[in-house]
C-alpha cells in the first residue's frame, strides 16, 4: 500500500500521490491507500492542505476493471459500492481543503474521487470523463449525484451515458473543474494543451506547484466546498428531469438494445427526484444490478479481447516491427480508395496508382468528395483537406514504387488479376517491401507464390468504407514472416485500426463464417420470413444493418461473382443448399443501392430510401415450390436462434482448424467488421451466453429438421461433454 499511495509535506500541503503504473487504476489496495492518507493528512498538524494527484502521465484512469469480475453477486457489488461511497463521504468530511490536481485523464473512478474532493484544478490537456457505461454498468462512487450538481444534469447525462471525455476547457466552464493551468507557448516553453511525452513531467510538475499554492489559498481562506450540499433549485430539477425524459426518447433510437445508458439516466434522476442520501442508496442499487449483468460481463469480455488481440502466440513480444513511412496502393475504386485515405489520415505520404489516368480522377474525385463529407461535419478544416490530399500521388506507372515501405492491392477480386498484379509487384518494389491483398477471401498463398517472395506477402483486408471501419483482418500465410505480421500489427495501431490475424482460408475468419449467416438468412426467406422481417429482427437484436440490406450495401454482384468462382474450382462458400435467388437478382441487373433495387426498391440508383419489392416475395415462392418447401410463417425467434446458432457452429470449427488463435479473436472480428452489438460481445461469447449445450442441442435440432448438412463442429461436441466453454486455455492455439 505504501508504494502505490505516496505521502509528503510540501510547504505545509500534503501531497497524497496515487502510483499504481500505468494509468493509476483504482484497485482496493488503491482506495484503502488514498483513505488512510488522507485521514493522515487530516490528523497531521504539519499539513494545513491536501493534494491528491497522480504519479506518471495521468490521474486516474479508472477502476481496476478486474475487480468487477470478483463481484459474483449483486449483494457482492452492493457491499463494495457502499464501501467506496463511505470512503468518498470521509474524503468529503476532511477538516482540511482537498484539492485534486489532474493531469492526463480522470475518468470513472478517477473523476469520482474528483468530485469528493473540495476543489480541481487541471492542466489545460486533462480530460474528465464518465466512462462507465462503456463496460455496461453505470458510476457506482456518487458519480451521477454529484456530477449533476457541478455541471447541471444535461451534461451530466451526456457525459454518463455516451461515456466520451470531456476537455478540461468544457470542464472548466460547466463547473467540474475549478482552476484550468494556462496553455503552454510552445516557442517558450511555458503551458501546453498538446504536450508529448517529454513534457509529461514538466507538465506535471507544474501542476503541483499551482495545487499546491492553491491549496493554501484555500485553507488560509478557511474556504471547503462539499459537492453533495450543493443545491439544487425547483427549477434546476424540473429542468433536470425533462433533460432524462428527452434522454430516454434519444437512447431508445441510439441505445439499440443496451440497457446501462438507461440505467444511468435512471440513477440520475432518482437523485433529482430524492436529493443526494437517497439518490446515492438508488446509484449503489442501480450500479450492483449492472456489475453482474449479461451485458457488463460482455462489454468487459470484449475489453480485454480487445487487448488480446495483439499478442500472437508464436510471435514474441521483441520480434522486429518496421516503421512504415511511405506506402502505395494498387487499384483506385471503393476500397482502394477508402485505403489511401486511411493511410493519409495517419499522415504517411501514398501513391495511388489504377491502369489509367480517367480511372485515377474517378477514384480521387470520391476521395475527395469524402474529405467534403467530413469537413462539412466540421470535423476537419478546408486547410487540413488539402494538406491531407497532398499526401496522396495519383500514377499509372509503377514509377516509385521502389521507394514504399509497403504496397496494399485493391484491384478486382479476380484470382488471375491478383497474381498479375503480385508478380509485377515482386520485380518493382524493394526486397524488404511488404506486399498486402485487400482481398477478402482469395487464397493469399497464391499471391505470395506469384510475387517470387512469400515471406512478405500477407493479407490487409479492410472492410467498407475502409476509411471508417476499425476491423483489420492481418491474413497469415504458410510462408509469411514474422516480421511482416509484426509490423502490420503495429501498423494497424498507426492507422487506427484493430488488427486481428487470422489464418489463409477462403473467406479468413470474417467472410468464411458470413457464408453461413447469409445461408440461414437465404432458406429462412425460402422457408416463409420475409427480407424486412428477417431484417428487423436482426437490427432488434443489436446489429446495425440486417443482412439483405448489407448486402444491398456491398452490392449483391460482389458476393455473385465470389459465387461464379467458387463454382469454376468445384467449391460453394457453405455447406448445404444454395439459394438461388441471389444469383437471379445477380442476372436481373439488380445489385442493390447502386443500381436503385436489390433486395429492396430505392428512390434512386445510389439512394438510400428503401421500399420492400413484392417481386422477392414472388421469387421466394417459386424458388420453394421448387424445391418442395411448403412456407410458413416463422417467428422473429427461430430467425435469430437459427442465424446466431450458424455463426457458432462454424465459428467453433474456424477455432479447431487453427485459422483464429482464440474464440475472443473472432467476437473482435464481429464486432468491428459487422458491428455485432458489443452488449453480447460477440458471436462466440453470446453463445455462451444461451449456452454451449443449447447451441449443440439447436444443431442437432436443426440436422434432423433439414438435414446433414447441419453438422455439429467437433469441438462444440467437446466442450459440452467436457463442460468446457470457448474461453478455456486449452482451446487457444497458434494459427494454422
């Protein structure tokens, strides 16, 4: 305890230093550190004042988040909920000013502590922040009692349900924060809201020195403010509690499904309505039923997946990663397109090179019209447009080439125009150069053999609009590297991405696995549901879009021409029936919005207003009466459970063939590629949820409903006879 709570006396101030690396998260032994030093300083007769700051680069990022996971019950999470609350009143009851001083971050727990204290003063670069919602549960230390009381319940609720930071610049003027430390002149040296690393100490260092003084200005001015006994007017409180019923309406469209936003604006009103004591009684209420929640234990789960991601398990931690500094992309349409601007947002210089110049004014036109888009939603500046643009050089040779660190191809998913391209490639960039396909299904080894040098060859598969999505799929081929796979992992940070590797099968892990999600969603159409039911059932689940309007989206060609390939090497993208409707959609020109009708009719071709088209119920029927299905209606459950229980099948078998290192690995991949609602945490996790011998019970359901086709992974089969679950050590591998 000694060592992760500090205890000094600077000119008759007790500074109190949290110092628990590396971002001062508040563990039991954290809270018990701060309440005995406190109390210390309280008692100690060379202490007039109290500081409360953090070691190193921040305050306090938070809660240990592990903790959580120690709260098996809600009687569990209620008892240390009221523990830290007692603690936080002991803060408050001081006889002595306490002041945080905040540098870097005060989030959860962090600007909890904050709030307890008397008075905050920040430097100009701090954020506060209410982050718990973001792991499912809502502030549990009197943060939505007295956050409201600071800063008024409108952002209050903002701050508690969206969980983003807040600069210390807002803080200030909404009444969180008390004293803001100037900016830093950079030409002088003096205060910055941008501070790098090598500041951090500088920067610190001057915000104890400010605390400090300010501190003593408080005691010598016998001046404490408790933030619990701030008052609310009538008016402050009908005002509050219009803002929660205004926040409920918005988080029933925003929200999709999530239950801790609404729980948060829950707890705040209740402290509108009661006052402080029995609003806090109401938040610790609130904040236990949260902690063991299905949805907080999901949204934890993908918080550390997240992390694991990383971390290959043949690929050690000192393995040589490149710094990439110039890079090319081959193939100026959507995707390419969408690549270089993700590289030009991470500020590394790109060329963009497509087969002619008509080709390449079309790809930079909607690069462009792009940046438009996002500067008209004032999210970047006209000079930070053109600077960005610069960055990218438009060719149609191969002129430069030999100066790239990588070169990304996004031409046509064709197998022949690919190795053409990976052989040209071979013979005109650098022997160290890396050589990445953004292709999203094609065999990578094949590209890797064209080259003429496997060992740089990989798989960057973006998803669409690759300038917006996170998911980066780093595809691992037999003869790939280790450096090339720890290179583009670090490079997937420096783009802002989250880069998972996968194994080289057809489709990797997130196409691979759709085949047969859209399989279930083609046959139950077959079957009698119908595509806006089927649609609205999975958006009411939690995803963002359903499946036939994604495929209107992508365009229903793609997936098509995937098809006519498939069929030419004797291959089906899975397992059972073929539907063949999209195919004859495919044949009638109707590709989805880019042609004005797909699956659904649009105002426009390229618009986005959609209507249902009786003419797909009119080809279910054929396709049915064809194949002997007699329809029927379906209920919006069989819809889900048969679609959810396709995905874990085969996710199972993705995991025991070696092409995903870990069953968290494929939630990520869901979660960032297809937007699976992070309240279930993905399509592994939430069939641990429903339960692994529910799922098994499902496909052998399904096996004697419509045939052998429904084949039960090996290793579902195992688990459930072992009463092991996906997360066990054991079923983590090394990718194959």
């Amino acid at each position: 305890m000694a060592d992760l709570v500090r205890y000094e006396i600077v000119d008759r101030v007790a500074i109190v230093t949290i110092d628990n690396a590396p971002v001062n998260a508040l563990s039991p032994a954290v809270w018990d550190g701060i309440d005995v030093a406190v109390a210390r300083a309280a008692a100690d007769p060379n202490a007039d004042a109290i500081v409360l700051t953090g070691a190193g680069t921040t305050f306090i990022a938070g809660a240990d988040i592990k903790v959580f996971d120690t709260l098996k019950t809600a009687a569990d999470s209620l008892a240390r909920s009221a523990n830290t609350h007692a603690l936080l009143r002991r803060m408050e009851d001081a006889s002595k000013p306490v002041v945080a001083a905040i540098h870097g971050n005060a989030l959860g727990g962090g600007l909890e502590m904050a709030q307890a204290c008397h008075f905050r003063i920040a430097t100009a670069d701090a954020k506060v922040g209410q982050p718990e919602v973001l792991l499912g549960i809502i502030p549990g230390a009197g943060g939505t009692q007295r956050l409201p009381r600071l800063c008024g319940a409108q952002l209050a609720l903002e701050m508690c349900t969206d969980g983003k930071p807040v600069p210390a610049s807002k803080a200030k003027a909404a009444g969180i924060l008390d004293e803001v430390l100037p900016e830093r002149d950079p030409s002088t040296g003096s205060a910055s809201s941008r501070a790098s690393s090598r500041d951090e100490g500088v920067n610190r260092a001057e915000l104890l020195t400010a605390a400090v003084a300010f501190a003593k200005s408080k005691a010598q001015a016998r001046k404490m403010r408790k933030t619990r006994d701030i008052a609310l007017s009538p008016e402050q409180i009908k005002n509050g509690i219009e803002a929660c019923r205004a926040m409920r309406q918005t988080l029933a469209k925003t929200a999709k499904g999530a239950r801790a936003p609404l729980a948060a604006v829950d707890a705040i009103e209740e402290g509108l309505r009661l006052g402080f004591a029995d609003g806090s009684i109401r938040e610790r209420e609130i904040f236990a039923q949260s902690v063991v929640s299905t949805e907080s234990k999901a949204l934890r789960h993908l918080f550390f997946a997240e992390r694991e991601v990383a971390k290959v398990p043949d690929i050690p931690k000192e393995t040589p990663a490149r710094d990439i500094k110039r890079a090319a992309v081959v193939g100026a349409g959507t995707m390419g397109g969408g690549i270089t601007m993700t590289y030009a947002n991470a500020g590394i210089p790109v060329l963009l090179k497509d087969v002619d110049d008509a080709a390449l004014q079309r790809g930079l036109a909607t690069i462009r019209k792009n940046y438009e888009i996002t500067m008209s939603k004032g999210k970047m500046t006209a000079d930070q447009l053109e600077k960005t643009l610069t960055l990218i050089t438009p060719t149609t040779s191969y002129d430069g080439f030999d100066q790239v660190d990588i070169v990304v191809e996004a031409v046509f998913e064709n197998m022949d125009l690919k190795k053409q391209t990976f052989a040209e490639l071979g013979s005109v960039t650098r022997a160290d150069c890396i050589l990445a396909s953004n292709s999203s299904t094609l065999d990578i080894d094949e590209f890797a053999r064209a080259s003429g040098r496997p060992p740089q060859v990989l798989g960057h598969h973006f998803f669409s609009p690759a300038n917006v999505m996170k998911l980066l799929e780093i595809v691992r081929g037999r003869e790939t590297s280790r450096e090339a796979i720890a290179t583009s992992v670090k490079l997937a940070k420096k783009l802002g991405k989250v880069g998972v590797v996968v194994g080289n099968c057809f489709g990797f892990v997130a196409n691979r696995m759709l085949a047969y999600y859209m399989r279930e969603a083609y046959l139950l159409l077959e079957e009698g549901a119908s595509v806006p039911q089927i649609d609205r059932v999975l958006t009411d689940f939690g995803l963002p879009v359903g499946p036939f309007g994604m495929q209107d989206i992508a365009g229903i060609d793609v997936g098509a021409r995937i098809r006519q390939y498939l069929k030419s090497i004797g291959k089906t993208r899975a397992e059972g029936p073929q539907s063949a409707i999209p195919d004859i959609l495919f044949e009638m020109g109707r590709y989805g919005q880019k042609t004005g009708a797909g699956w659904y009719k649009y105002d426009a071709p390229g618009g986005r207003n959609r209507t249902p088209d009786p003419l797909i119920e009119e080809l279910a029927d054929e396709v049915a009466f064809k194949r002997g299905i007699t329809r029927r209606p379906i209920a919006d459950e069989e819809i889900v459970a048969r679609i959810m229980t396709a995905l874990a099948n085969e996710g199972a078998r993705v995991l025991e063939d070696g092409f995903a290192t870990r069953a968290s690995d494929i939630d990520v991949v869901y979660v960032y590629g297809f937007g699976f609602p992070r309240y279930r945490g993905g399509p592994m996790f939430y069939a641990e949820t429903v339960g692994l011998p529910t799922v098994l019970a499902r496909v052998r359901e399904y096996r004697a409903r419509f045939g052998n086709y429904w084949e039960p992974a090996p290793l579902l089969e195992r688990l459930v006879a072992d009463g092991r679950g996906f997360y066990s050590e054991a079923v983590a591998q090394p990718l194959a």
